[in-house]
C-alpha cells in the first residue's frame, strides 16, 4: 500500500516537472513551517494579550477606586450625582473610551434652589467611538445635557481625535 502511494507521489511529481515539483517541495516546507513555528506562536502571543488586557483591567479599575475615594475625600457627592457620573463612565467603557482625568464643579442656583455639576472630559478615541459616548450617555439620563464639543486630529492620517467635552447635570433641590 505504501509502495503504491509512494510511485503515485513520484508519478505526480514528475508529471509536474522540476519547477512544479520544487513548488510542492517549498510548499510542504511551508506548511511545516506554519504548525511547527507560527501556530504556536500565534497562540502564546494570544495568551500574553488576555494576560495584559487583565492586567490592563485591574489597573483601571484601582485607578478609579483611587479616583473615587480622593473624590469623596475632596467633597461629598449626592447619591443621584454618584450614580449619573457612574452611568456616564460605564457608558464611556462601552464605547472603549477610558475617562481619566476630569473637571467636575458643583454649581449652586441661588434663585432657583437648584443645583448642577460642570463636567469637562478630555477623551481620545476614533471618532465612533467618541460619538457613541455621547449618544448613549444622553440616552442614559435625561438629566445630562451636552454643552460643548471641541475635537482636534493632529494630522489627517490619524484615526484617534482629542475630543473636549463639556456636559451638565441638572440635579434637583434634595439632591
């Protein structure tokens, strides 16, 4: 049976003459090249990006614990102000946007009674992202409104958008 295979091979081969047998030759060089080398390689590369996009998870998230308790330590914030500013990050997680840094000013209406926060959010991200941002975080509370955009590219090659946001959280008089 291996005799058999063996003469059809050769057979084959030599119907395909010099430059096609040296083309079934590099081929087959290729092919055990791809599953001796690149395979695993493509696989221990896939494992060191789940380990630091971990890392990279754990990271964020102690920053904005750091984040939050300086926050409570700079000033008390209202339950109805801590869960629109929370909803307004989880919306920035979803469009993959990170929200770092940020002006957050709490603005007393004399008159009315009524308070509001400022909020002015350096972002940096693809231009559907950043619009994704926007549109779920006004879907998310009615209590947002967006004041300004101001978005700068670099240069014309570039993807990623420095975006300055500038929104408003109308709180009520208890809040």
């Amino acid at each position: 049976m291996m005799k058999k295979l063996y003469e059809a091979m050769l057979y084959y081969l030599y119907r395909l003459g010099n430059v096609g047998a040296v083309g079934v030759i590099l081929l087959g060089a290729a092919l055990l090249l791809e599953f001796a080398k690149v395979q695993p390689m493509l696989a221990e590369f896939a494992e060191l990006a789940a380990s630091n996009e971990q890392v990279r998870m754990a990271q964020v998230i102690e920053s904005r614990e750091t984040d939050e308790t300086q926050v409570q330590d700079v000033m008390p914030v209202s339950p109805a102000a801590e869960a629109a500013l929370r909803q307004l990050f989880m919306a920035a997680d979803k469009a993959g946007l990170d929200l770092e840094q940020g002006e957050y000013k709490l603005v007393e209406d004399t008159g009315t009674n009524r308070r509001r926060y400022t909020l002015t959010l350096p972002v940096i991200g693809s231009y559907p992202a950043i619009h994704s941002f926007i549109a779920r975080s006004l879907n998310d509370d009615h209590a947002l409104a967006l004041n300004s955009i101001e978005m700068r590219r670099e240069t014309i090659e570039d993807s990623e958008l420095d975006a300055l946001l500038s929104f408003t959280l109308y709180l009520g008089a208890e809040s």
